[in-house]
C-alpha cells in the first residue's frame, strides 16, 4: 500500500495468479471441452470472479482504512458464521459440532485478533463487514459450481474476471506508476503467485470434498498461520491471549470435523 492503490494492487495479483495456472491447466487438465462446458466454464467464473472483486477489495480497503491488521482479520473472519447461517436459508443442514466448532473459532479469532479492543466501531469496519459476507459468499458459490466444471479452469477464469475488473476500476480511479509497480515487485509475485495462483485454487479443489460450513471453519485457520508467521518471520511477539485464540480455533475445528462426513462431489 506503500506504493499502489487497492485496484491496482489487487488488479496485478490477480492477473498473476490467473496467468501462473495457465501451464498448469495446460498439464493436468488436456481434455477437450465442448462448448456447453465452455459457456459453463465462463459463467461460473464470472460469477465467483465478481464475488471475489467485491470481497477482495473491501477487505483491502477496509484493512487501509482501519490500519489494523488483527481487528481487520477477526471482522472479516466473521464468514466462519455467516456460511451456516446462510447455510440454513437455502436448506443445507449442518450439523451441531459444526456450529460449536464455528463459534470456537469466531471466540479463538477474536482473542488472537484483537489484542486492544475494538475502540469504537468506524467506517472501516463496516467495510471490512460488508466485505465479510462476500467471502461467505463466494465460499457458497464455489461450493455450488466446483462440481459442474473442472476445478483449474474454475479457478483461471474467476482471477482473470477478478483482475480485469480491478484493473479496469484502476485506470479510472487510481493512477498508476510503473516505478513504484517494480518496487512492490515481491509482495506482488509472492501474492499472484502463492496467496492466488496457489492457495485459492487449493480452496475450490478442497472444496470439492467439504461442506461449506466446514470449509469456512477450516478457512479460519488463515489468521493462526499468520500470526505464526509474523512471529517467526518478523519476531512480532506471541502473547498467551493470542495462543490460548490458536488453540481455541484449533479445537473448533476439530470439533467441526467430528460431525458428519465430509461430502463426496458428484
């Protein structure tokens, strides 16, 4: 954010990731498609790429306008219950441990998360809220389509819709500098490359074979890493409150795991 915009920044990731899949696609996915599974291929991945957009974006604007990574990570994290919520209105049941196993999650996130409080509500976190609920979304969304076409071509064509759409909101509103482009390079390509290129589309293969809810509860896993991470890499500083929030997602999810098999893609 040093040196680009949100657009931009997101534009360029994304167009990474949809451009390092394709060799992949080409290796592992050489069946012929025929038209019907193409149109198939773009319709499902202009919806999740639209879907991706929104909740890509007001997450990155909403971590600007806060300026706080851990309240920013616990208030989008709030997908972990959005999904079986949304869950029980389009009729899909999920199961007791799940739900425990979510709220173990939701409680584990905000002790490892926010170590200051909220202090007030602002603007930024309604965005981050908002933003929420297109990541429960999407989740859905790739739970619905994974099955109806092939999980690498799903996944090219929702990071392609996604960064043309960042991009072309980029060169309207933000103004881009090659310079400063070439001085981002490394969190750009680790971004398009491993967040994206890799990581997302390890979701929508996982996706597969677990239950939305379930997924969203292992998802939450996302902000234990992180922390770990910033320990080991950036020596921030682990506080009991943010092990003891680790611990508690970790047992949500094994709590969530002890419910009903996972389901098995058609």
């Amino acid at each position: 954010m040093e040196f680009m915009r949100p657009f931009t920044f997101n534009g360029i990731s994304f167009l990474i990731g949809a451009v390092s899949l394709i060799p992949v696609v080409l290796i592992f996915d050489k069946r012929r498609i025929g038209a019907e599974e193409r149109k198939r291929i773009w319709k499902y991945g202009a919806i999740c790429g639209l879907i991706l957009f929104a909740a890509s974006n007001l997450q990155q604007f909403g971590v600007e306008m806060t300026g706080s990574a851990g309240k920013s990570g616990f208030i989008t994290g709030l997908y972990i219950i959005i999904v079986p919520i949304a869950g029980i209105f389009m009729k899909q049941r999920t199961g007791l441990l799940t739900w425990i196993g979510a709220a173990f999650a939701v409680v584990g996130m905000y002790f490892l998360c926010v170590q200051d409080g909220f202090g007030g509500l602002m603007r930024g976190d309604w965005v981050l809220f908002a933003g929420s609920f297109f990541w429960a979304a999407h989740i859905i969304a790739i739970d619905r389509f994974v099955s109806k076409v092939g999980s690498l071509r799903l996944s090219l064509t929702q990071f392609f819709i996604c960064g043309a759409l960042c991009i072309a909101f980029a060169l309207g509103t933000e103004t881009i500098v090659p310079a400063y482009l070439l001085m981002a390079a490394s969190p750009l390509l680790y971004r398009g490359l491993a967040s994206i290129g890799v990581a997302y589309t390890l979701q929508i293969i996982g996706q597969r074979y677990v239950a939305p809810a379930k997924a969203s509860v292992i998802f939450s896993l996302e902000s234990v890493f992180s922390v770990i991470g910033g320990a080991i890499l950036i020596h921030e500083v682990m506080t009991g409150r943010a092990y003891f929030g680790c611990a508690l997602i970790f047992c949500g999810i094994l709590l969530s795991q002890l419910g009903p098999k996972a389901k098995i893609a058609a």
